[in-house]
C-alpha cells in the first residue's frame, strides 16, 4: 500500500464490496477523491448528474432496481446539503445508500469557513443507523466496511464524512494494537424465521378464517412463489402496497392492484369484506384503508422487529423473512374447499378493468392522461422497468398499468417527493443497461428537474446495452395533484399563481441535446408516440399535452367528497366548466350496466399508496 492515499483505499474498498457505479458531483471538498478516480481509470464509475440531489435519487433508483447497496458522492457544504432529499427517499422507502460527502480540513473544522457546515448534525437523522466522520487514516477500512454493511442490514441510509485533508493523507492500515479498530468484508447472507409456536399461531388464525384478504409490499418481493401457494390454498385476495406493485404480476385474477387513496376498488372491497387479514413486508401507513379495527383477525409478517404490528391490531406477529417464514406456513394451511369468497373478488377485478378501460375511453381536452398510460399498459416490453414521479402521473401508474412477469416499477412511496421519475429511471438504467426503462412523470416535475436530467441522459446512454429511456411527461400546465386536493379537500378552487405553470417544448429541448422526441396533441396521436418511443434507438420524451380536468377521483370517493370538488369550480374555478363535466364523466364509467358499484360504501380520509 505504499503510496496510496486515503482517497485511493475508499475506492479501492467500494471495488472489494462489487461497487460498479457512484452517482455524485464534483466539488473542491472532494478533490482528492475525484483525483484517485484519476488514478483507478474511473473504476468505480463516476456517474455525474446535473445536481447532487439528482445523484441521490439515481442511487436510490439503482439500489431498488439492482438489489445491491446505492452510493452517493458530494462535496462540503451545498453538495452535502443538496444530497438530503434523495437520501430521505431512500430512508424512508428502506433502500440501501450510503452517501460519501467531503468536509472542510481538519484544521479548519469549528472556525465558521467557507463551506463549513455541521455535516454529523446535520445528517444525524437521515443517516441515523451510522454517520463518522474519518479524522485519521487507521479508521478506515472500518468505516466503508459498517457504512455498506449497515445499509444492507438495516435497508437504509448511511453516511461517511471525509474531511479534504484526510482524503490526501497516505494511507497506513489499523495495527494490532490499542484502541485500533481492524475491519473485515462482506455481508453473510441470512433469513431470520419465527419461533415455531409462533408460525402454529398464525396458522390457526389464517385456517379459521372464510375470507382472507391478503396486504403484500415490498418485503415480499423475494417470495413470490409462496405468496402464490398461499393465497391459492386459502382462496385469498392479494392487494399490494404501491412500493410492491412488482411482487406479484397485476394479471392474477385475485390481485386486486394498489391500496389507498391512489388504490383500487377491489382491494378497498377486499379489505371492507374480509375476515382475515395477512399482511407480508409492508409498512402501508393508512390504516383507515384496511379493516375496521374489530372487523378482522390479523397476522403480519416483517423481516424488522422495529416494524413489526404498527399498523393493525394483529393476532399474530412473525418476524423473519417473507419467504422463509412463509415456507414453513405453508404446510400448516388447510386448502378452503368452498371459495365462493375467491369468486367475489376475482369477479370485482374482472369488473375493475372494464371501468379503467372505460375511464381510459373518456372524451377529454385535447388529451385524456387516463388514455396516454392506458395505452402503455399493453405495449410495455415484457422486462421494463417503469419509474412514476409523485403527483397525479402516480394515479395513473398505480390503477392502469398492469405489471406482468419480470417487469419492475417503483416510485417515491413514503416521502412522495416530486422529482425521482427520471433520476430513478437513469439509475435503472445503470443497474439493468439491457432492459428498457419507462418514465411517466409530470409538467410540474420536468421542470422541476427532470428536464436537466435528460442531459445525464444524453450523456450517458451510448453506453447502455438497450439505449430505450422513454420519458412520458403529462402535460397540464398545472399542478395537478395538489389542485385536486384543494379541490376535494379543501374545497377551494384552483389557486392560479401557485398551480399555472409554464408551457415548455419538452421533445423539442430533447431533440436539441441530441435525443428524439414527439408532441401529442390530439388522442389519435397517442399510440403511434409510444409504438415510436419504445422502438427508438436512444432516449425519447413524449409531451403529452393533457386536460388537467380529468379528476383522480379515489374509486372508493364519498358523493361528499366528489361534491366539495364540484362546488370550489363552480365558485370561480378557472377550469370549472370541464373540470365538472369529466368527474361526472369518470363517476359515470363506475356507474355503467356491468360495472355496478355501490356509491354509498364508507369515504376515505387523505393519504397514499404508499408504505412498504
């Protein structure tokens, strides 16, 4: 090791962990770490975003897709600080990150310099499981060895803070002596179970019930095939948390799709009529979605002791892996031979798709954005990968697309931040090069940031095995989640100044840095766009131009709630004429011969898709 800096082991330590990749930007406060990547020939590679929150969210988008731990790089100061909100996102969705950031030197630590921000306080929440900063080279490599390994184990976010001039120190290893902390690779691999008197429990609960209804999120993506078993032997319906829309493919006859404010009739049916509630690696936060709180015996399975019977009087709590714990349940189940319970829920997601179909076929002006993500839902390839930005772009994501076989997706479940879609999307890119990834973001966001990302995109997509990167963005000129919520909510009516935004010709900006894109106009136009985006030989934004009066009215919406709509755009509303006309016209589509529902079931408060 003679010779080599601080600088030069950090990266050759992220090499020993398999670290391919390291989405940061440069600054002066990390100079020493941009001149080792000099000296390694960029290995890892440094992937440079437009702006440190960006790389945040790109590492996020590569750990959820990849499955391997995210890793962030920013300089002092404003590059650490830029880095939080991604670093949140990450936190709160449970994915692994570790974020590097540079501090000014030692010497000047505590004397108000420039770029001198309390980095240990400031991240000491974000990255609350483990944030150091490195003083001398002898703490190293613990510090990368418990950063990563604390990310995998607890699925979070963690820190390592690198004052400048300890990154240009030269590197001298712990020793076999007092006070030295000497470190060791890897991670063993590992699947915590549930006592088996436990797992008797539970099975008795699950036996006993008549109409099971089953809540999977993302902790129960690895066990796709026991989930599967599970709900055949009990006749049970499969809802999904919106961070597990990928666990089980959406054309089972028994999924009923999301769960929330941005879910499904069925899975809201699901829940109101079930006796029996299993619920499988999710965190889903909004009780007021799930069974009356008498109405049904719980067992939930977490891999997390800290998560596990927060949301749900359960029966029942078994911590241990989803797959594993499920293994050893299985056998205990008896199979429900009368299943008229199956039946139901299998005839309500059968119904549920002829309304989407119908919401999709609605008149609107000049483009229903039901319509545009409708008409993806058949042409997705079958290994995409789709990324959602928050905002009314995730109502569509969550009720019309239909994730089949190997497809993934995913979004900003629990911080619901705007602006991931595309940074997620890129980092999707990186993880899986061969497979086409699929962006459905807002006006609203584009300008946000997602725009600027194009020009990552540009940058970088020659290098990817599938250059397909197609980026839908929902045109509205507004606000449009926000203003529906002041609407239905609030009942106020649109609030210009802060909804309006300004038109911008996204596919023409996209053609102008070198990639190709389209305006659609009018519906007859939507198709051909995405027969166009998804045959393309390099990345592609579709600026769809949308009616922002199409409302994401919940299917479970109280006639109250769809009234204090109606009312605030009759007060005044600039859109009030359209904006009545297509939530009557959406309602009516839940309305029709064969689609029947009932208006009058309990409302639901506020709240998401969200949670695990």
């Amino acid at each position: 090791m003679a010779g080599m800096k601080v600088s030069d082991y950090i990266l050759q330590r992220l090499r020993e962990w398999e670290v391919d990749h390291v989405f940061a930007y440069a600054g002066d406060g990390i100079n020493g770490l941009l001149a080792a990547w000099g000296r390694a020939d960029d290995h890892p590679r440094f992937i440079q975003s437009r702006h440190e929150e960006m790389s945040a969210f790109q590492a996020v988008g590569y750990a959820k897709f990849s499955g391997k731990v995210g890793v962030c790089a920013a300089t002092s100061g404003p590059g650490a600080i830029h880095l939080l909100n991604g670093l949140y996102d990450a936190k709160l969705d449970h994915v692994p990150v570790v974020a590097l950031v540079g501090q000014t030197n030692r010497s000047a630590m505590g004397g108000s310099y420039q770029q001198e921000v309390d980095l240990q306080n400031l991240y000491k929440d974000v990255a609350s499981e483990f944030c150091e900063t490195a003083m001398v080279p002898e703490q190293l490599p613990n510090l990368i060895d418990r950063a990563i390994r604390t990310a995998y184990a607890r699925r979070t976010v963690t820190a390592v803070i690198i004052p400048a001039d300890v990154q240009e120190l030269d590197y001298s290893p712990p020793t076999h002596a007092f006070k030295m902390v000497p470190s060791s690779m890897g991670l063993g691999r590992y699947a915590p179970v549930p006592d088996d008197a436990d797992i008797e429990r539970a099975a008795d609960v699950l036996n006993a019930g008549d109409k099971v209804a089953v809540l999977v999120g993302q902790g129960a993506r690895g066990a796709r095939a026991e989930v599967e078993e599970l709900a055949d032997v009990l006749g049970a319906g499969v809802a999904k948390a919106l961070l597990g829309k990928d666990v089980l493919p959406d054309d089972l006859p028994y999924v009923t799709g999301a769960i929330g404010l941005l879910g499904t009739r069925p899975s809201y049916e699901l829940m109101q009529g079930c006796d029996t509630l299993l619920m499988i690696g999710s965190s889903f936060p909004y009780t007021q979605f799930m069974p009356e709180l008498d109405q049904a015996r719980g067992v939930q399975i977490d891999i997390d002791p800290h998560m596990i019977g927060l949301r749900y009087p359960f029966e029942v709590n078994l911590v241990g892996d989803a797959g594993e714990t499920l293994r050893r349940l299985l056998p205990q189940l008896r199979r429900k031979k009368k299943r008229p319970w199956r039946e139901k829920v299998e005839k309500n997601v059968a119904r549920w798709w002829e309304v989407m179909q119908r919401r999709a076929a609605v008149d609107a002006d000049p483009v229903n954005p039901e319509y545009v993500v409708h008409a993806l839902d058949g042409r997705l390839p079958d290994d995409a990968i789709v990324t959602a930005d928050s905002g009314s772009a995730a109502n569509w994501y969550a009720r019309h697309l239909r994730l089949r076989g190997r497809m993934r997706g995913s979004l900003s479940g629990t911080l619901a931040t705007m602006g991931p879609g595309v940074p997620y999307a890129i980092g999707a890119k990186f993880a899986h090069p061969e497979r086409p990834a699929i962006a459905l973001v807002g006006d609203g966001a584009m300008q946000m940031n997602g725009m600027m990302e194009m020009v990552t995109a540009a940058k970088y997509w020659r290098e990817w095995a599938d250059p397909r990167l197609v980026v839908a963005v929902l045109n509205n000129h507004d606000l449009n989640q926000v203003t529906w919520e002041m609407r239905a909510m609030s009942g106020a009516p649109q609030f210009e100044e802060s909804q309006h935004l300004p038109d911008l010709p996204y596919a023409e900006i996209a053609q102008r840095i070198g990639l190709e894109g389209v305006r659609v106009e009018k519906p007859d136009e939507v198709e051909a766009a995405w027969d166009r985006a998804l045959t393309a030989d390099r990345p592609f934004v579709i600026d769809f131009r949308t009616d922002p009066a199409v409302p994401p009215i919940p299917p479970h919406a109280e006639w109250d709630q769809i009234q204090a709509a109606a009312s605030a755009v009759l007060q005044g509303d600039s859109d009030r004429a359209s904006v009545v006309k297509q939530g009557l016209k959406a309602k009516v589509q839940e309305m029709l011969p064969g689609s029947r529902h009932r208006a009058d079931r309990p409302g639901a408060g506020a709240g998401d898709s969200a949670g695990g």
